[in-house]
C-alpha cells in the first residue's frame, strides 16, 4: 500500500473531543447492525431484514441486508477503537444516505413517524468523523504517528543546518 495514502487515511484533524462522538455513535450503528445481521436486541436477522430491504426496493434484499448490516456492524465497532475511522465513516454515511432515501424520506422528518431525523444525525455524525479522523486517542492516531516516522527523518542532516 502506498504510504502516502496509509498516512491520509489514518491521518486526524481531530483532538481529543472526537472520542465523545465516535465511541457512542460506534455503540449505536453497531447495534443496529448486530439486529440486522445477527437478530440480536429484537432484531430481524439477515432474513427478515432482506425481506424489507425487497419490500422498499432495495432488491436483492438479502445482499442488502448483508451490506447494511455489515457497514453497521463492522464500521461502528471501528469507530469504537478508532481503527480506520475515515472509511468506516464513508462507509456509514453512505448507509446513513440509503437509509434517509429509500426508507424514511416518504415519512416526514420527525423518528417518531419514522421520518429521517435519526439517520440524518447519523449521516451528519458519520460525514464529521470521516473530515475530521479519528482523533488523538484512538488506533489511527497511534498508528499514523508510527507511518509519519516511517516517511520523515527525524534529525535534519548537517549539510541542510
């Protein structure tokens, strides 16, 4: 992999205030997932969830499922350890996106007619972490700070003084 790109996906603009955002939302779309992918937590499983994803048009179903509940499940537990934060963002914005069009858009704004206002916190949450990185305290920063080393001399040599 070109370490240029290594250092840009791991690379945070982010202190340490992107804990506060990356652990809870990772908690919830990892939920999410687990109910899509596993039935846990009153979840529907990959089957009863392919079956809605046919019923609003996200054809073949099951695929969907499989997709959404992977993008939630796996992309929220790297939020939570703050292991490439930038494409699990992608990721689940992209989700968050197909959530708000194909499912909610049609029932209002407000979650409590099924209306998009959940998955747009999402989406927004999602899109802040994937400009801003993971932040100081997390696996890409300390990853990041090992390619950086990797790339950069760490004593200017004495002909350049």
């Amino acid at each position: 992999m070109n370490n240029s790109l290594l250092h840009r996906t791991l690379a945070t603009n982010a202190g340490h205030g992107a804990l506060a955002l990356r652990v809870p939302v990772g908690i919830i779309f990892a939920a999410h997932g687990a109910q899509k992918l596993f039935g846990w937590f009153g979840g529907y499983g990959l089957e009863g969830t392919g079956q809605f994803c046919d019923s609003v048009g996200l054809n073949p179903g099951y695929l969907m499922a499989l997709l959404a509940g992977a993008a939630e499940f796996f992309g929220g537990l790297a939020l939570v350890f703050g292991l490439l934060v930038r494409p699990a963002a992608a990721a689940l914005a992209f989700a968050m996106l197909i959530a708000v069009f194909a499912v909610h858009w049609s029932k209002g704004f407000f979650a409590a007619a099924g209306g998009y206002e959940y998955a747009l916190a999402l989406f927004a949450a999602s899109v802040s972490l994937l400009v801003s990185g993971a932040g100081r305290w997390s696996v890409d920063a300390a990853l990041g700070s090992t390619a950086r080393g990797a790339t950069r001399p760490t004593a200017t040599p004495a002909s350049q003084r």
